[in-house]
C-alpha cells in the first residue's frame, strides 16, 4: 500500500514538473511583428560606354535579277551557263522568231511601196504648182489642192511604214539577250530549241558577286547608338577563323512596325571571291549611344510574368514598381531604360516578395 502511495506521488509530481517547463510564452510585440524591412539603396548610374552587340546577319548580292526574254521565240544559241562570268551588255542568249522575219520583209516591201507613191505624189504636186502659178486659171483650184492632200496623205504613210520598220527591227534586237550588269550566272532554265513565251520562268539568273550586302536587323531599343561610322566585325561559318570588317553603307532610319527593328545594309567588297552571297554571319558591332544612359546592378531588377522591374522608394519610403525597359549587361551591371532623371533612390537587392507600397527601412 505504501509502495503504490508513493508512485501516485511520483505520477503528480512529474505532471507539475512539466507544467513548470512549459512557462506561458509572452505575447508577441506588434512592432516586431509590423517591423519594416530593411534594404540597401542605390542610384542609378549615368553612363556613356562603348559596347559590342552581337547579331545574326545574311549575305546577300549587291544586284541579283532574273533575266527573262522581251520577245517570244524559240532558243538558237546559249552562249553561257552556270558559274560563267560576264560582262555588262555581253551576249548570253540569242533566239529566233520566222513569223518576226516575215513581218521586217514585209514592211520594209511595204515602205519602198509607199516611198515610191510619195514621190509619184510629189511630181505631180510640183508639176500642177507650177502650171498653176506660170498659166494663171490653166488649173483649178481644187485641182491643185488634191494634188497636194495626196502628197500629204502619202507622206504619213511613209512616215507609218518607216515606223513600223523600225519597232520590228526593235523588236528582232530583243531577239539577242545581254547582260544587264556584271556579274555570275548562277541557273539557267532552257535549253537549244526551246519555247521561251509567257511561261514566268527566267532564261537565266545572274548576280553580281564582286560586292556583298551584309544585311543586319538591330533592335529597337539600340537604334539610337547607329551613325554612319558604325562598324561591324562579322564570321561566316566557311571560314571561321577569318573575321571581316565593313561599315554602314545604308540606314533605313525607321523603325519596321511589324518587327519593331532598325534595317541596316554594310557594302563588302568581295573581288577575290572568299564570300558567298546567301551566307549566314555572326556579326558584332561596335556602338556607343548618342548619350549616357542609367545602369543599376543585375541584382536590382526584376524580371517578372508582367514585366519588368525595378524597386524605387517614394518620400515615405514606400517600396514602387518602376517598369523598364534592359539593353547592355556591362561589368555586372545591366542598363535600364525608364523615365529616370537619375535621382531616384532605388532597391539594390530587388525582389518579386517585396510589394508594391510596402514600408522598408533603408540600412545606413
């Protein structure tokens, strides 16, 4: 009995002894609950650096065109093919037309023909003119005024044949198909004995291969950093360990609508024939805005699903949103584009946890 008295002693000691440890915790404090964060601030920086950008870019030929034929004929001489070099005004093609053949025969019979009227017409004219003025009233005068509509009427026939001659004498030389500049035959598309009509197929393709335009689409927000002493170091796949310079041949000075981007066009020389036109180019170029910009550290933005941001302190030194716009990363820093007068106090460690409005403490 004594033993069992002593264990129910035991059991309500031990229970009292745990209520001891567990002492009642104190109410929490609202301030520390409500305490403001507290953050390093910054501003931004004002900077005018030079930077490269790298872009893609493509290699085109300075004049490329499709050479098609003026006139319809079958095909009697190719006098070129692919990989030829040419000249301006060299002969690539000659066709034939009989039907144009007789058509020249037979206004040039019908010009001698109507030649041959005019100068009947213009005996008889001077004849009765004559008579006329030595044997007063020996011709009447409606004589003498058909005689001379007839001079006219047969001179404008003349005149219409020997017009008609010459557009089928045109019309043959279009039978001799000629360069129209410099350059490669790159496809040809008939052979001898072929139709050439109204088909929309070209008899050849030519390009001119000696100069190259490097096309190069630069992005909206660096379109202020091109002048035209903007220069661009590029690489083509074929021969990487070779880099090309050029500078700024042309600047389409608006920004494309659908792409938001600035065209630029760079002029290669290209004599000895290293390049291809159609060549992708990895192409750096070399900037420098027309006037410093804002930098802040990488770590001061936010990049977010709605956008992005930095974090700027109102007067009560409220945290606000201010979005931006990124363009060069620069030694750890990153530059921003925003209407900043470059006074603002700014988060140097930003986060998406910190709210808009939310109160924090700036660490001295």
């Amino acid at each position: 009995m004594k033993v069992k008295n002593m264990k129910i002693v035991y059991f309500f000691a031990g229970i009292l002894l745990l209520a001891g440890c567990q002492a009642p915790s104190k109410e929490p404090n609202k301030e520390q609950v409500h305490q403001a964060l507290k953050v390093e601030v910054i501003q931004p920086e004002n900077l005018h650096p030079s930077f490269i950008l790298k872009l893609p870019g493509a290699l085109e030929p300075n004049e490329s065109l499709d050479v098609y034929a003026k006139v319809k004929g079958f095909v009697k001489r190719i006098h070129v093919d692919v990989g030829d070099k040419v000249r301006k005004g060299q002969v690539l093609a000659t066709l034939e037309a009989p039907e144009m053949d007789l058509q020249s025969t037979a206004d040039l019979a019908r010009s001698q023909q109507l030649e041959a009227n005019l100068a009947v017409s213009k005996q008889r004219y001077e004849r009765i003119r004559k008579v006329s003025q030595n044997q007063p009233g020996a011709v009447s005068a409606l004589e003498l005024e058909q005689a001379y509509g007839n001079l006219l009427r047969d001179s404008s026939a003349v005149q219409e044949s020997r017009f008609s001659h010459r557009k089928t004498a045109q019309l043959k030389e279009y039978l001799v198909v000629r360069a129209p500049f410099s350059g490669i035959i790159t496809s040809r598309n008939y052979s001898i004995g072929a139709l050439i009509g109204d088909t929309g197929i070209p008899i050849f393709r030519l390009v001119e291969n000696d100069r190259l335009k490097l096309k190069v689409t630069v992005p909206e927000v660096h379109a202020q950093a091109i002048s035209d002493s903007t220069r661009a170091v590029f690489s083509v796949l074929g021969l990487p360990e070779s880099s090309f310079e050029a500078r700024v041949k042309r600047n389409a000075k608006v920004i494309d609508p659908v792409t938001k981007a600035l065209a630029l066009e760079f002029e290669i020389p290209n004599q000895d024939g290293r390049l291809n036109g159609g060549d992708y180019a990895d192409v750096q170029l070399h900037l420098r805005r027309e006037r410093p910009t804002f930098f802040v550290p990488q770590q001061s933005v936010i990049h977010s699903q709605s956008g992005i941001f930095v974090l700027g302190l109102n007067d009560r030194q409220e945290v606000q949103r201010i979005p931006v716009k990124i363009g060069q990363e620069l030694d750890g820093k990153v530059e921003i584009f925003a209407n900043l007068t470059g006074e603002e106090v700014l988060l140097k460690k930003a986060s998406e946890e910190i709210i808009n409005g939310q109160k924090v403490q700036i660490l001295k």
